[in-house]
C-alpha cells in the first residue's frame, strides 16, 4: 500500500529564514497532496494542497512543490514567523478519500 | 469550509466503560472519517463512517470495540468500548465534501483511569 515519508521530525529556523519539509510517497497513483498545520492543542488545518497536474502551487508565503517523476512533494515556508511554529503533516491521496499521512515535522521558529 | 463539532471536547473515564462521541456537520457531506491521535503522533484512520451502511474499518481496528454509526449525511458517533488506559487519545473526525479535501473536527481528548 501507499506510504508516506516525511523528513526532518524537526526544523529549527530563525524568525525571517526559509523553511522546507519534504515528503516522499510511494504509490505513484496518489494525484491529491494536502498540506496540514496542528499548533498544540488544536485541530489539524488544512493551508495548501496540490494536484497531480500541477507542479507548484502558491499562496502567500507557502508555497508547494510536486515532482511526480521523484514522487516527492514539499512545503516552503518563506519569511517565517513566530506564528508559523506548529506541526506539519503532509498526506497523499489516490482519489479514493483516504489519506496516507506522513508521520509530521515540528517546526520551530527561534526569535 | 464546513462547520464541524464534536461532543465531549474532553472526558475522564473508568476501564471498562464506554464513550461515545458525537460529530455534527452543519451541511451535507459524502464521507465522514474517524481518527486517533496520540500525544505527538501522526494521524491513524481507524474508520470510514458510510451514511447508511456498516463503516469500513482499517487493519487493526473492529467493530465490537469501535462501532460507529451514521445515520444521515450530517452526523456519525464513534463509540470506543470497554475502554482501557491504551484508549487515552485524541479522536478527531474529519468530512470531506467530494473535493478529496478534509476538515477535522475539533477533537475529543479521552483519558481512561
């Protein structure tokens, strides 16, 4: 079955520097790439997601990337913020509505 | 994005008792999922919730411990029976509107004594 890898566990950044999480996926039939943010205690939120047909998608300051060819896909945080400490998880889906999600990266940003 | 909520947000309860969690949906939705989380752990899909028929329950997870129910388009419980310490977790479900985009609920935070 599909399995998602997603590295580091952990992303240290300075308040301002770029951060990236990068995944990798297995089954190369998954076409749907959602990316979710969790702050303690709190739900997990979607903040972007990209399709199969597409190679990159941007909104703001977060942007993702997907090469299908590796099968790899990843999140880019630019200009990071206090706010932007959290849990990330992305996830893979085959058009079946079942999500494959990796195991998450925590994000800290340093002031 | 739908409104979701989830009853109870919290509870403690004794071994071998039952917990059954609500998740109301303001609008129409195909599918419903249950999830577990624990403590700094990634998401784990233990059912899909199907509007009318049995829920499809993932490897490692069955019904006699987790039934569920989902009688219309807009509500499921997810019932975690007999309950031991190795159930303290967070229950999310999550709808998804036929965009293969889910949104969770806001979670329920079990801890079994």
């Amino acid at each position: 079955g599909e399995n998602v890898e997603q590295h580091p566990s952990t992303l240290s950044v300075q308040e301002g520097d770029s951060a990236v999480i990068k995944c990798t996926y297995s089954d190369s039939a998954s076409n749907y790439f959602p990316w979710y943010k969790q702050e303690l205690g709190k739900r997990p939120q979607l903040i972007i997601d990209i399709r199969s047909n597409v190679g990159e998608k941007k909104d703001q300051r977060i942007a993702v990337t997907l090469n299908k060819t590796a099968k790899h896909f990843s999140l880019h945080i630019t200009e990071t913020q206090p706010e932007d400490s959290a849990v990330y998880f992305c996830a893979a889906s085959k058009s079946n509505y079942q999500l494959i999600w990796g195991a998450g990266t925590k994000l800290i940003i340093k002031p | 994005s739908a409104v979701i909520s989830q009853k109870p947000s919290r509870d403690i309860c004794q071994r071998g008792t039952s917990l059954t969690i609500q998740c109301q949906v303001d609008s129409q939705v195909t599918m419903m999922f249950w999830y577990r989380q624990q403590p700094g752990q990634s998401l784990t899909l233990i059912a899909t919730a199907n509007q009318g028929s049995e829920a499809t329950y993932e490897s490692g997870f069955v019904i006699d411990k987790f039934p569920i129910s989902r009688p219309n388009l807009t509500f499921s419980t997810l019932t975690v029976s007999n309950m031991s310490p190795e159930d303290s977790s967070i229950y999310l479900c999550s709808v998804d509107q036929l965009q293969e985009t889910q949104y969770f609920g806001p979670g329920t935070r079990l801890l079994v004594l």
